[in-house]
C-alpha cells in the first residue's frame, strides 16, 4: 500500500512536542516499509498548498498523520479535515472528534453528563472569575487546548488564592481560549492507550500505564503532577519510569470506562485516555489525545510491551490495519514488499506562490509553478521512477536524509545570494545523493555574471565589455561606450530588467544602479549595449553535449530604439515572437554553436543547459549569460520550446535530463 507519511519535523535548535524528531520520522517510516508499504514522506512545515500538490501527486491509499498545527482549537483537526476534503483515506479520528476533544473542557463536560467522573474544574477567563471560588486548594492551571500546556513558563500546582491570582494573571492574556482551574487529587496519573488493530484486553484497549517520578529529578511541579512542560521536556529526558501500578479492581474500572469513552467519543484507529487514579482508589477522567507520540518515551509503546509486544512496527501495523478496514482497504492493508526496481527520485524544488502571471514584484519569478512540478513528477513516473517531491525549505536536510531516494532531478533556485542555486546540489553531494545538472562551482559561477564573462571570455568567446558598479558613486570607465544596460549583477529570470535599463547617460545610469543595488542588495552590472539580433542556445548531455536548434527573440516593435528581452516581456511574451529554428545561414549557425559550447564548457556545466547571445554591431557573436539551471515550464519556458522544435516531447526531454544523473549514479 502506499502511505504517505505526514508529519511535523523538529529542529535542533526546537523544543516543539507538537513536532517529531528525525529519529522519531525515521523510525516510523522504518517500520512501515518492513510492514511492505510504499512510503511517501511529506513534511509540512511550508505552504498547505505545496502540501495539496503533493498529496495530489502522491495518490496515496492511506495517509499516516502525526502533524498538527500550533496549538488551538484545531490543533489535531486541522490536517484530518484537510485529508477529509481531498477524500484521502488517513488514520485517526475525524476532524470533528478531534476538535471536541482538543477543548479539556468540553470534552470532561460531555464525559461527566455520561456518569463518568471527572476532577472539580472550572473554565476561566479572567483572574477575576468568582467561579473559582467554589474549588479547594491545591488547584492545578493549564489551558483549555491540548498542545498549549508546554508553553506556560510557571508552575502548574497552587496552593494559596494570592499565588492563584498572580498566575491567572501570567496565562489569562497568552491564553484567551481559557485556563482549567482543577482540583489536585492525590495520586497519581494512568493512561489507557486504545490500539483498535492491535492485542487488547477489551475493545483496542491495552494495560493502563502509569507515570511514576523519579526522584532524583527535579519536576517543575511541587507535587505528582504530569502537566505543563513535564510532559514536553522533564519527561522525555528520563525524570519518569513507566509502570502498571494499579490494582487488578483498578484496571477493571479503567478499561470500562476507557471503553465508555471510547464509544461516546467515536474514537478511531489510535489515542491515548487521561485519568487520574486517586489515593483512596477513586478514578477520575482528565483528558482524550487523539493524536499521542510515537517518539521519546513513548505511552503507546510502553502500554504495548506489557503484551509482550513492543516494537513500533507492531503499533503502527495495528494503526494501519485499523484504518485500512475502516475505508475497506483492507485487502492493501499488510502491504506489499517492494519488488520493483524502480529508482526512488528525490524531485526537489521551490514552489511559486503566484503563478506565472505576476501583477507585480518578481520576488520568486525563478520559482517553478505547481503545473511545471506536477508535470516534471509525472514525466519521471512515466519514465518508470518513483518520486518524492521535496519542497527546498529549511526542513529538507533531515527529509533526504530519510526519504530513502536513490537520485535527485534537481530544480530548486534557493533563497539568498549568489551561490543560492548551489544551496540543494551541495547538500546532495553531502549526503552522496546523484542529482541532475551542473555542480555547485557552476551554479555559482554562471549566476555571477560579471564573472561568468570573465571565465568565457578567458576561453575565446567575445562578450560585451562591463564593469561592475557596487555603488552609485563610482567612476564610469571611459572605455565604457554609451548606451549601457543596467541589470542585477546575479540574478535570473530577467529580473530588474525593464524598458528603462538600457540608458544613454553617465546620470541615468547612476540613477537606475542605485535603486538596482538598493533593491537587490548586490552589485549592478553595467554592459555595452549589443544592437544586433538575440539568439538562445539549449545543450543536453556532455562530452561533448548536444546542440539544439536555436532560438531567435526576434522585437516586433520597430518603434522600441533599444530593444530587449526584459521581465515583462519574458512573463508576459509581449513585444517579442520566437523563431526555432533560428533564419541563420551556416556560418552564423555555426557560430552561435561555437560559442555556447565553449561557453558550456568553461563554466563546467553539465548535463544541460541554455546559452544566452546576442550579435553586436558588426554582426559577431557575444556572449550574453548561461543558465545551468534553466527554467522547464511545459510549453512555457524557452528550454522546452527548444526541445519541442528540436523533436523531442517533455517526456523525451526529462528523459535527457536525468539519463547523464542516472550512469553517474550506476558508477557510485
């Protein structure tokens, strides 16, 4: 069956409990593929629609979720009702049950109108609540909603109305969904975990298990309290052993009334039941999680060792099963082993939140579109590859090193500076991953324009003189011919390029670098204008690469004195058409294949890549700039023109793409 794993992933840095560790993902993903599943694993740390578009593309049988949001009323409901809506099968109560039972107060309301007992509570809003006055010290505080308690910096346990009034106080404003007020019973805390596929004692229900302190800790709380940041930070770090600890009559009286509960909640597939156990044998109802760890000390795997059972392959294989007979899947529930050889294909990219069509900025022009994502996933799935689709964010360290991938098709741009297209193919050479295209010198190289035409240069190509202006102030070289266009010194996709780049005065040009560099925060490029006629060259392969036919942006406007093929043209195809193949006689054919391969090779790329040229007023070939990282939108980008007119369909052209990544990755 093939599973998508949704999940939150914590940071070094975090002390998050509503997210899970990397060795808490890798172990779940672990035991689903022993159990035979096909997994797909899916951080959610970006955009929910990133997380539709890879869903969409995953087609999962059976979402396993352990993600939630940051705490509130839909902290557990958000993401079941995301996956109820996309009519995705997933393990877990519903969005709805979820939500009741994220609010302790309702939830231990609901219980007490059903005759099960609960501790004194009051739901309070303000410090000044005279329904407080009712309760008896000691009183514990926490929030209303599951996932909120971590975060309150104090004690949970008072014992005197001035020390009340002063932490009602701290939490009334941080928490203006309410703060419990309850009653502190001596005893102890026990949780009946419900497995519904799992061994059991009575209806899912497994062995109570109880916290028990270790004394040589220091708890946050005076007393026998697991509440607040216990449960997030003491406890994880070992201050709790695990244990039965209760009576035989005891744990009767907690299966039956976790059975109860169990029923008037509609609990599903997995949760863990809160109660508490009093010195006098008394046993109240606190609290339902309908979405417990997995990692750390877990409730879940302790309550399933007392059945001899205590691997987490066991808890998740009963999860699945019970999902799988739920939505009838269950002839997929026991999975199948993988014996396909397939290749595992990491698509790693940054997604573009505004479409192709942008009303203005051009923030993440050189971002890739959801239609070009799913149309590179699907290309790979036809060539016969699995993909996992990796949004390049700052979680997808820890998400390769899980996945499990074998090669990665490389199209993320990055975020910052001029070695931001570097960013992915470094960390992949890191984890020794195989990826499509240049290396991270390239990458670097090719974006700094200024020094790619140097190196070009250096290897026989000609290319416009330039200087490059770090500020506005300084000295424009002599020899340095008027007009000039003016253009971030790194930077792609046309961006700060438009009609006003191209200028004709020492005033004008300081004028245009100065906002340039103050809005890109780099260096402005400044090069002789080229008159002559703009050509585009795409390569694929190495050694040598191939040439396609090139491309001609031929102006339409013959009105435009300085024309080029800036941002708004290049996203809007206004002012210009394109000509594949270019009306060249031979020896300019010749010429523009001369020089982009010497371009390509100097600059070491590989693989594949687009060459910028443009003639000059003697109608000799110079080198403009290289893409090795050039856009492939579907019918869109210039790449995938050139590879259309050249005979090759977008299937054909991934194809050519990957096939270099795929040898490099037989050799390794």
């Amino acid at each position: 069956m093939r599973i998508a794993l949704t999940h939150n992933l914590r940071l070094a840095t975090e002390d998050n409990p509503n997210s899970d560790s990397s060795e808490t993902v890798s172990a779940i993903i672990e035991s689903l593929r022993e159990l035979g599943h096909d997994v797909e694993v899916i951080e959610i740390s970006e955009s929910t629609s990133a997380l539709v578009i890879r869903l969409a593309a995953c087609k999962p049988d059976l979402v396993f979720n352990t993600a939630k949001t940051s705490g509130g009323p839909l902290e557990r409901a958000f993401y079941p009702a995301l996956f109820n809506s996309l009519k995705l099968p997933f393990i877990g109560s519903d969005a709805h049950v979820c939500t009741l039972t994220s609010d302790k107060h309702r939830t231990m309301q609901v219980a007490l109108s059903h005759g099960i007992k609960t501790p004194r509570s009051r739901l309070v809003s303000s410090m000044h609540d005279r329904a407080i006055r009712e309760l008896r010290f000691p009183l514990i505080l926490n929030p209303n909603f599951t996932g909120l308690a971590s975060k309150v910096p104090i004690d949970c346990l008072v014992e005197t109305p001035q020390l009340l009034y002063r932490r009602l106080m701290e939490l009334v404003n941080p928490f203006p969904e309410g703060i419990i007020v309850e009653e502190h019973i001596p005893g102890r805390d026990v949780s009946v975990v419900y497995l519904e596929g799992g061994p059991s004692i009575e209806a899912g229900t497994l062995e109570p298990v109880s916290y028990e302190y270790d004394t040589t800790q220091k708890s946050k709380c005076k007393r026998d309290v697991t509440d607040l940041g216990d449960k997030s930070t003491t406890f994880n770090r070992g201050a709790f052993a695990l244990s039965a600890g209760v009576t035989a009559e005891q744990r009767e009286r907690l299966v039956g009334s976790s059975r109860e509960i169990i029923r008037l909640f509609n609990l599903c597939d997995v949760a863990q039941i809160d109660f508490r156990v009093a010195d006098n044998g008394e046993i109240y109802f606190r609290r339902i999680d309908t979405l417990p760890a997995f990692g750390g000390i877990s409730v879940i795997l302790s309550a399933e060792g007392h059945t001899g059972v205590t691997s987490l392959r066991a808890v998740a294989g009963a999860i699945v099963e019970s999902a799988a007979a739920r939505y009838r899947l269950k002839d997929r529930a026991k999975g199948r082993r993988r014996r396909d050889k397939r290749l595992v294909v990491a698509l790693t990219f940054n997604i573009k939140k505004s479409g192709l069509r942008r009303a203005q900025g051009d923030d993440d022009a050189e971002f890739d579109s959801p239609v070009t994502i799913r149309a590179i996933h699907e290309a790979l799935d036809a060539l016969g590859h699995r993909v996992v689709e990796l949004e390049a964010g700052s979680y997808l360290p820890g998400l390769l090193a899980q996945a499990g991938v074998d090669i990665a098709f490389n199209i993320a741009e990055g975020f910052g500076g001029r070695h931001r297209e570097s960013h992915v193919p470094a960390l992949l050479e890191l984890l020794n991953i195989p990826y499509t295209g240049s290396d991270p010198t390239t990458l670097s190289l090719a974006l700094d324009k200024s020094l790619a035409k140097l190196v070009v240069s250096q290897a026989g190509c000609r290319t416009a003189s330039f200087v490059v202006m770090s500020s506005a102030r300084e000295a424009i070289p002599e020899q340095l011919a008027f007009p000039v266009i003016v253009k971030p010194v790194a930077e792609g996709s046309s961006k700060g390029i438009n009609a006003s780049s191209v200028v004709e005065k020492p005033d004008d040009l300081r004028k245009i670098a100065a906002g340039l560099i103050a809005k890109y925060r780099q260096p402005a490029l400044v090069e002789s204008y080229l008159p002559g006629r703009e050509f585009t060259v795409a390569l694929l392969g190495e050694d040598p690469p191939r040439v396609l036919q090139p491309m001609e942006v031929i102006f339409t406007n013959p009105q435009t004195k300085h024309p080029i093929y800036d941002f708004s043209t290049k996203f809007e195809n206004q002012k210009v058409r394109f000509e594949v193949p270019a009306d060249v006689n031979s020896d300019l054919r010749s010429a523009l294949e001369d020089a982009a391969t010497r371009a390509f090779a100097a600059l070491g790329c590989r693989d594949y890549a687009r060459i910028d040229l443009r003639l000059d007023d003697r109608g000799r070939v110079n080198f403009i700039e290289c893409n090795p990282l050039p856009g492939i939108a579907p019918g869109f980008s210039d790449f995938c023109v050139i590879a259309e007119k050249s005979g090759l369909s977008y299937h054909d052209l991934i194809r050519e793409m990957v096939t270099p990544c795929i040898r490099r990755w037989r050799k390794n």
